[in-house]
C-alpha cells in the first residue's frame, strides 16, 4: 500500500500488480489513500491462490491480462469503502497512517 500511496504518480501511465487478491487489495488501498488524490489505471495479472477478483472479471490467466495491457482495454469498475471495527473513516485514516 505504502509504494503506491506514496508513488511519484505523474511519472507513469498505469499500474500492473502480479498476484492475488491481496495485492489488489493493497494497490487500489494504496491509491485511494493518496493526500493528491490521483488515480491511474491498474491493470491485473492474476497469479494468487484464488484470483477472485480477477475471476469476477472473467481473467483467467497471465496471458489474457497481458493481451488486455498491450491493447489498453479497461474496464471500469465502483470501489466502496466498508467500515469493518471501526466507528468512522478518521479512524481508519488514523489506522493506516500508523501503518
């Protein structure tokens, strides 16, 4: 999270993330807490345990994410934040700053 929150963002055109879902977790947590708030396009090569995110998109395989990045297709999609033992947003602000 920390590598993407804190990335020299205008110096590059997308991000690509191997693994599962927990780098998904980690890259798109990593964006939305930046202080500039500025997003790029992650693209996704599933090499997890499980790919569920990757699954519910229908990518299957190394191979298929790199013909999507070489070609630039995107697909857009809603992120939410869920509060999970928390009472408030500043608190997991606070959470992830410690981190």
């Amino acid at each position: 999270m920390q590598i993407v929150k804190n990335l020299k963002i205008e110096e590059y055109s997308a991000i690509i993330a191997c693994g599962g879902d927990g780098t998904i977790h980690e890259v798109i947590n990593g964006l939305l807490h930046r202080d500039d708030g500025k997003k790029l396009p992650i693209g996704f090569l599933p090499n997890g345990s499980g790919n569920d995110m990757c699954a519910a998109i229908e990518l299957n395989t190394m191979e298929q994410g790199l013909k999507y990045i070489i070609k630039g297709d995107l697909i857009k999609t809603d992120v939410f934040e869920a509060l999970l033992d928390f009472d408030s947003v500043q608190e997991v602000k606070q959470k992830a700053q410690e981190n």
